[in-house]
C-alpha cells in the first residue's frame, strides 16, 4: 500500500517536471516574440506610437484580474490534495470567470484598435504588439477551454488522483500565463508609454 | 509553510508591486516634467518586474519551497539565461544591422571594399 503511494507520487512529480519543461520552451518562444517587439516598437510607418495605443487603466484592471486568478487557481490545487471537490469547483469556476473577463477585455482592447484603422498590418510595431500579446491571449483561450473541460469531468467524477494531477497541471500553466503577464505589462505597457 | 499563506503572501506581494510600477509610470506620464527621469523610471518598473517574478515563482509555483523541485529550478535558470541570450543578442545584432544598412553607412562599404 505504502508502495502504491510512493509509486503514485513518483509519477506526479515526474509528470510535473516534464510539463515545466514543456512551459520553459514555451518561455523561449515568447522571448522570441518580445526579442521582435523590443527590435519592432519603434517602427510605427507613418501610424501611431506606444502612447497613442495604449490604454493603462485598462491593463491595470487585465492585471489584477489575472493575478486574481493565478491565486484562485493555486487555492483549488491546495483544496484538491484535501478532497474538497466543491470548493475545488468553485475556485477553478472563479479562475475561469476571472479569465474571461480578462480575455474579453483584452478582445476590447484589440478591437477598438483593429477599429480605429490599427490592425496588425498597419506597422511593424502594430505586426509585433499584436503578435506578443495575442499569442499570450491565445494561451489563455487555451487555458479557459483546459478548465471548462477539468470542471466537467469533476463534475462526473469527482477528486481522484489523477484529477489532482490534471488540476495541479492546469494551475503550472496559469501561474506561467501570469508570470508572462508580468513581462507583457512591464515591458510593452508601462515601458511604451515612458520610453 | 502552509500553502494557503504562500498563495496569500504571493498575492499581497504581487499586488503591491504591480500598484507601485503603475502609480509611478502613470505619475510620470500625466506630470510632464516629473521627478524621475525615463531611464531610471524603466529601470524601476524593470526591476519590479524581476521581483514580481521571482516572488511568483516561489509563492505560486513553489520554486524552491520542496526540496523535489530543485530540477524544477535548475531548467528555470537555464531557461532564463537562454532568455537572455536570445533578447539581449537580437536587439544588439539589430540595432547594428539597422545602423550598417543605411545609405550613408552602405555608401562608406562600398568605398572601403574598392579599395584593394
């Protein structure tokens, strides 16, 4: 039995690391698309710079929401490894509220921009902005869609092992999306507009 | 330490930095003359940055909480210098490529090349 447990956890801590590597190749790969912004800010073509675009208060608001998610997310692992489904339920259900909300205000953002004439096309720097922070909004569609699918499947059968596995993994990639949210506000919002 | 402090102490923490690098960027831009220059404004919110990551990684996702992890962090360091490899050279090959192609600098290449 003793062996079952450790045998158990062996494999989660494995599963865990190989899915860190993946997220650490993931890391590399939005690198390369700040490594474009950082070369590209500047080539507005005749359009609009950093500060005419962008909408700080805005973007505050996206970065508390998220932030309230990460720890909502973080809190259902927690009450998962103790068996408490429906909490666990209700937090993952608050992550994915949160989530939404910051995707849409982020679809706001895109399309009053793609509105006012500044589609990705319009520039390099439109190209590289939008490229950055859709790819990082795509990730995070991905993430709403892995919770829409982790809450069903909790709703059929409850907490098992694997169930805290799957939820544990899910909570890795949204501290990640948050942890890149921190180079995304820092780096193209707060620098945009002081630069 | 307890999980739910770290989750909690993480969020205070990320929290308050994120407020600070915003209340002193949004200062900045509706003060015209303000206190702090644009580099040093940069490098503060760059340095916020650093900290907000590094208290995520520990609060959040635990780098350095479980003695297990300790591979965990080791591809994080790795990861983050290849990170630093491949932002730091690209703007520097860049910005040297976008100084050596203008006409002026093309025009100076051609001379010096004919001159065998």
């Amino acid at each position: 039995m003793i062996a079952a447990a450790e045998h158990e956890a062996e494999k989660a801590s494995k599963t865990y690391f190989l899915f860190w590597t993946y997220l650490m190749t993931d890391l590399l790969m939005f690198a390369g698309l700040f490594a474009a912004f950082a070369v590209l800010r500047r080539s507005t073509f005749g359009g609009p710079g950093e500060s005419e675009v962008y909408n700080l208060p805005l973007v505050l608001a996206e970065t508390i929401i998220l932030l309230a998610s990460s720890y909502t997310a973080g809190l259902a692992v927690y009450f998962a490894n103790r068996g408490r489904l429906k909490v666990v339920m209700g937090l993952l259900y608050a992550t994915a509220v949160l989530g939404a909300s910051f995707l849409a205000l982020e679809l706001s953002e895109f399309a009053s921009l793609i509105r006012e004439g500044n589609a990705p096309t319009r520039s390099g720097f439109l190209s590289s902005y939008f490229s950055l922070v859709g790819t990082h909004g795509l990730h995070i569609t991905a993430g709403l869609l892995w919770l829409v699918i982790l809450l069903v499947f909790l709703a059929k059968r409850g907490l098992r092992g694997s169930m805290i596995r799957k939820i544990t993994l899910f909570s890795m990639f949204w501290h990640f999306l948050d942890i890149v949210w921190i180079f995304i506000f820092s780096i193209v919002y707060l620098m945009g507009v002081s630069l | 330490m307890n999980r739910v402090v770290s989750y909690s102490a993480g969020l205070v923490l990320a929290f308050a930095l994120t407020l600070t690098a915003f209340s002193l960027v949004l200062a900045h831009v509706h003060h015209a003359p303000s206190a702090l220059s644009s580099p040093a404004l940069i490098a503060i919110v760059l340095v916020l940055a650093m900290v907000q990551l590094a208290a995520q990684l520990y609060f959040f996702l635990h780098l350095g909480q479980d003695k297990e992890s300790r591979w965990n962090t080791t591809l994080f360091v790795f990861t983050f210098f290849g990170i630093l490899v491949v932002v730091l050279a690209s703007v520097w090959i860049m910005g040297h490529l976008n100084y050596n192609m203008t006409p002026a600098q093309m025009n100076q290449y051609f001379q010096d090349q004919s001159t065998f």
